[in-house]
C-alpha cells in the first residue's frame, strides 16, 4: 500500500489536501502514474469551486476520474503528466519510466487502466511542460472543426485565454488565413510568439470565435461577423445567462451562431475519429518541438504542490478572490502549471 495526496474541493472557495490509499497489488490492465505536472483549467476550475455547475448538468461534468460528486466534495481536474512507476502483467504496450498524460485531477499518484494514459510522442522536460496543454488544445481543435476553418478564411478569436489563444494558433497555420485575436488584456508576447495579429477595428470577419467566458462578449462578436457569417460560441457560461441583440440587422445579415463543446465530436468527424484520436492529436501538436512557441502560454514560476500555502495559491487563481498569490514573482504566462515532488519511498 502507498499513500497519495490529492486537492479536494470541500465547499464553495474552499479546498483542501486529502491523502489516499492506493492498492500496489495492480490488476492485469492497470499502471501507477507518479504526476509530475498537472494542468489548472481557470475557466471550468473556477465553476467547480465556487459550485457553479448546475445541477442539469452535474453529470454531464464529470471529469474521466473524478472523485466525489457536484457540487462538494469534489476531486476534480483533467491535465496530468506524470510517469509509470509499475505495469500491470497485460499490459504490452507502455513500459516503466515512460512519461505519459493522463485526463485526471490534481493527485501526485494514482492507479489508472492503461488504455486511459498516452505515452508522450517527446520525452524531453520542455515537451513533457507542454504537454499540460493538451485538453486545451482538443477544446481548440473542435472548435475549429466545428467552425468550418478553410484556406483564407477571415478570421477573429474574442477572448484571449488559453484556449482562445491555441484556436488562433490553429487557424493561424490554415493557409492563407487572416487571424487577429481580440481581447482587452495585452497578449502582445504571446501573440508575437504564435503569430497572431492584434485586432485593430477591423470587421467583415467570415469567421467569428468566441473564447473569452463572458456573456458580452458574445454580443460583441456579432458586429464583427460578415452578413451570412458563422459565429462560433466556445465558452461555456454554466449558469450564467447571456443576453443578445438579436434584432436590428442580425435576421437580414443572416448570421448563424453556433455552439462547440467538446464533449461532442462533431458530427463529420465521427464515422472515422474516436475521442482518443482526438486527444492524441493534441498532445502530439502539443509536445512537437515544432510548436515550441506554445511555452510562451506556460505561467512562470509553476505552483509547487508541496508548498505549505498551495492551497491559498491553487484558489487565489480564481475570478473573485481578492487575495494575493504568495510567491512575488512576476507572472508571465497564461496557463498556470502544478509541479508535483519526487515521492518519498
């Protein structure tokens, strides 16, 4: 038996570190995962927390290896990397010590079936950072299905989070697309990075995408769309309600709006993707050394799962709390990452 540590959200902002028992005896088909990062999702994270997932759809939500249920206790998360520390005996195709992603929460050890965890296509420490990124970059490649994203498609992303961010990068490397991002917070780094051009009052957009988690937001991509243009609504507003101004032009204009969730492939994909062709797909773009670029979205310094106020750090992160991140360094990134420790034997 081996004790694992894992963040647990108890009530509403309220979270704690809770240790585990895990059984070594493993079955056939099972492999122990030491995490060596984890993901934090803000936009969906920050739901959870405060207990905002409705009640619709509490099952909907739920995570791959979720513990407990919504709203509290919830153990939640989907963004782990982490290394094999044993195999069980029919398992062929994974070996120990490889680095692999896993959809799990924030625990620094657990004991999955192998067919949930993805060797990493990079092995490298930079890949293995990146590789975090991975749930977001599948949001990012279903929303660009979803939309229809074609050879110079005029193209706008509202919102400039992560995901909005890797769904410019995608469109960005579609030939001849013209790609800006809207946004109010300066993403000048990493939009130089991703090669992404800065919205500048320009309209006529044949593609419309929005990622930016607020309702007025969505208001706003419609004036930006050309008449018969495609809006795509990428942000899930839990219980939020958004309100549109679906008169004036928008029937004669012709606007259609869209909605992309990626718990859905979308239907032209399905005859020949499954979830896992997806989701190797973006761990792959993520881990290519080609996209090395993608580090420019990684948060520096990474929280540290070990630190005695991870836990004041981990909720401080989110919209509404008005206290302090402990450490004084300057953040740089968007993404915010959680290193776990080498386990004590």
């Amino acid at each position: 038996m081996r004790t694992s540590r894992a963040l647990w959200t108890i009530s509403p902002s309220k979270c704690e570190i809770r240790k585990e028992t895990i059984n070594l005896a493993l079955g056939s088909d099972e492999v122990l995962v030491r995490t060596l990062w984890s993901g934090v999702s803000r936009g969906t994270e920050s739901i959870v927390v405060r207990g905002g997932v409705p009640e619709s759809e509490h099952q909907r939500m739920r995570g791959p290896n979720q513990g407990g249920d919504f709203s509290f206790p919830v153990k939640y998360g989907y963004s782990s990397v982490g290394i094999i520390e044993a195999i069980g005996s029919q398992v062929k195709n994974l070996r120990l010590g490889v680095k692999v992603f896993c959809l799990y929460p924030h625990q620094d050890l657990y004991l999955v079936p192998a067919s949930q965890v993805i060797e990493l296509p990079d092995q490298t420490s930079t890949a293995e950072e990146r590789a975090v990124l991975t749930p977001n970059m599948e949001t990012a490649l279903n929303v660009i299905w979803d939309a229809g994203v074609s050879a110079g498609d005029k193209i706008c992303v509202v919102g400039g989070g992560v995901v909005g961010l890797l769904i410019a990068f995608l469109c960005v490397r579609t030939p001849g697309c013209q790609v800006v991002l809207k946004d109010p917070q300066p993403r000048t780094e990493q939009c130089k990075a991703l090669g992404i051009h800065i919205f500048n009052n320009q309209n006529e957009f044949d593609i419309v995408i929005h990622a930016s988690g607020n309702p007025a937001g969505l208001a706003d991509c419609l004036s930006l769309a050309s008449d018969e243009a495609i809006i795509v609504e990428a942000s899930w507003h839990a219980n939020q309600l958004c309100l549109l101004p679906l008169g004036q032009d928008f029937h004669v204009r012709r606007l259609t709006i869209k909605s992309s969730q990626v718990g859905s492939l979308p239907p032209h994909k399905r005859p020949r993707w499954t979830y896992r062709r997806r989701l190797a797909l973006a761990l792959s773009l993520c881990c290519s050394q080609d996209n090395f670029a993608l580090n420019s979205l990684l948060e520096h310094p990474p929280l540290e799962f070990d630190h005695p106020e991870f836990v004041q750090t981990y909720l401080s992160l989110f919209p509404g709390r008005q206290q302090e991140k402990p450490s004084t360094e300057k953040a740089t990134g968007l993404c915010f990452r959680i290193k776990y420790p080498p386990l004590k034997s």
